[in-house]
C-alpha cells in the first residue's frame, strides 16, 4: 500500500531558506529545489555517511543539503552554467563546516551509470531528483504599465536540454534514468521525485501521474506519495507562496467560470525497486 504525508518545508521563503547557504550564481536557475525539501527526504531516507545521488542537479541543493546532513553526494548536470554553480555551493558548504564530500560531473542523466565511480555502484541510498519541464511555468517576473517582462525561465539556449523537449522526450529519459538507477542503488535504496501537474491551455498535465506510470515502466513501485507543502502555516490557515505564473492561470481560468485553485504543494514520489 502506498503511504502519505505532509511535509511542511516553505514556512520560511525559498529566498531566506538559501541565503548564504548558496551563492548568488545559483538564483537565476529557473527551477531550483527547496533546500528544506531536500533535507527532509535526505534525513527521512539516509543516514549519515550514506551516499545521495541526483542526477539532474542543477545548482546543487541535493548535494548541499546532504553534505551538510553528513552524507556524501553525487550529482550529474548537463549544463555547464549550472554545473559550475553546484560545484560553487558544494565548495561554499565545505567552507562552512558541512562534513560530507560531494562530487558534481557534467553530463546526461541517461547515462547515469557510466558517471558513478565503479566503488559505488550498489551503494546509493537515495536518489532524489526533480524532472526539468518547461520554460512557462518558471522565471521571474514583474508587471508595468509597459506590460510584462520575465526572465532567468530557461534553463538555457540549448534545444537539447530535456526542459526544451517535449514531454514524451522527458518521460523516456526518465525511463532510462531509472532503468540506470537500479545498477547504482543499494538494495533498499529509493528514488524520490518532486513533480508538479502543470496547465497547458488550460488543461491539466499530469506529471506526477506520468511519472508513476514510466516508473513502473522501468521495474519501480510507488511506495510513498508525499505532499510538500508550498504554502506557510499561519495558525490554522495556509499562506500559499504560489508564482505568478500559477495566479495568473487561476484567475484567467475564474474570468472564464471555470472553479481553479492554486496548487499550493509539489507531489514527493518515492518509488523502490519492486521484488
Ligand atoms: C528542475 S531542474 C533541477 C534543479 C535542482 N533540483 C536544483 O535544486 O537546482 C532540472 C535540471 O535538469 C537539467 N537537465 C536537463 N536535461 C538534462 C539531462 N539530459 N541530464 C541531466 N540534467 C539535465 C537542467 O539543466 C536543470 O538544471
């Protein structure tokens, strides 16, 4: 049977959760994870002296949290740009007292095996990672009378970066990355992801849905589905912390009477490999 809960990690703003704990070439990344997140599901799933892995790292919070959590880590990207910024806050955390050892390599989740050193193969307790998608839903923005302006939402120019794919594309890397996963993973290891449903023209895109199917796909069961909350809790009320992107959905979609909500949490898949 397949567990729930509630992970409460956005009672502080992403922005004062990073601060001076990564360095300002992080922030333009258009779709960073929230450290706390990342602590959470590395201390629900490892112990110290684990190993940690995230092939799609980004700027590396993954391996920032799990160092400083007294893990070791490994992460793969296939940006430089975002490579170098993980490297950057990997170096930070050792400066600033984190006791475990991280290792960021350049290069493409789908071929995850032939990056992890051959002493660790079997040895990853946890791999935690977040599927990129789409330039839309990410950036940052401001409004004028002039209209819109948005920017830092792509990752980058590069068309094969698998954010500028389709979503079929996306979902087959991820099948190859789990299918590599089961060679570096420990034999309770899990595969935690965090995955949003978006909307396209109004209509809802299930990742979360998507990604349990290609999992099962590539021999993983859903053990846990999880609900981060993006959303601050103020007594008994939530304060959401939803994006512009999201608002402005919701309200194009009421104009038109159709009942939206805000989606006010990010869905935790974790999957283990099944018997
Ligand atoms: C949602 S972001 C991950 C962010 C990360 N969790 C963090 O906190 O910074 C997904 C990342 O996957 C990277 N990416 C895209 N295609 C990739 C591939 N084929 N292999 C590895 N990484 C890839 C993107 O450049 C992006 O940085």
């Amino acid at each position: 049977m397949t567990s729930t809960s509630v992970w409460h990690v956005a009672n502080r703003p992403s922005q004062v959760q990073r601060r001076g704990r990564y360095l300002p070439d992080s922030m333009p990344h258009p779709a960073k994870m929230l450290p706390e997140l990342a602590a959470h599901a590395i201390s629900t799933f490892t112990k110290p002296g684990d190993l940690v892995f995230d092939p799609m790292c980004g700027i590396g919070t993954t391996l920032v949290e799990a160092i400083h959590l007294g893990r070791d880590a490994i992460g793969i990207e296939y940006e430089a740009r975002w490579s170098a910024a993980a490297r950057m806050n990997v170096a930070h955390a050792r400066a600033n007292g984190a006791s475990g050892e991280a290792e960021v390599v350049l290069g493409d989740c789908r071929h995850l095996r032939s990056y992890v050193p051959s002493d660790a193969a079997g040895q990853v307790a946890l791999i935690l990672t977040s599927p990129p998608y789409g330039a839309t839903t990410h950036g940052r923005v401001r409004t004028s009378r002039a209209g819109v302006r948005k920017w830092d939402h792509r990752y980058s120019a590069d068309p094969a970066n698998l954010a500028h794919q389709g979503l079929d594309t996306i979902l087959a890397a991820m099948e190859a990355m789990f299918r590599e996963a089961s060679f570096v993973l420990a034999a309770d290891g899990v595969v935690a992801l965090t995955a949003r449903p978006w909307r396209r023209d109004g209509v809802l895109v299930d990742l979360p849905g998507r990604l349990v199917d290609t999992a099962a796909r590539a021999g993983f069961r859903l053990i846990e589905r999880d609900v981060a909350l993006l959303a601050a809790v103020r007594g008994d009320r939530l304060v959401p912390r939803a994006s512009f992107f999201q608002l402005s959905e919701v309200r194009r979609a009421r104009e038109r009477g159709h009942p939206f909500r805000v989606v006010a949490h990010e869905d935790v898949l974790v999957f283990g490999r099944r018997p």
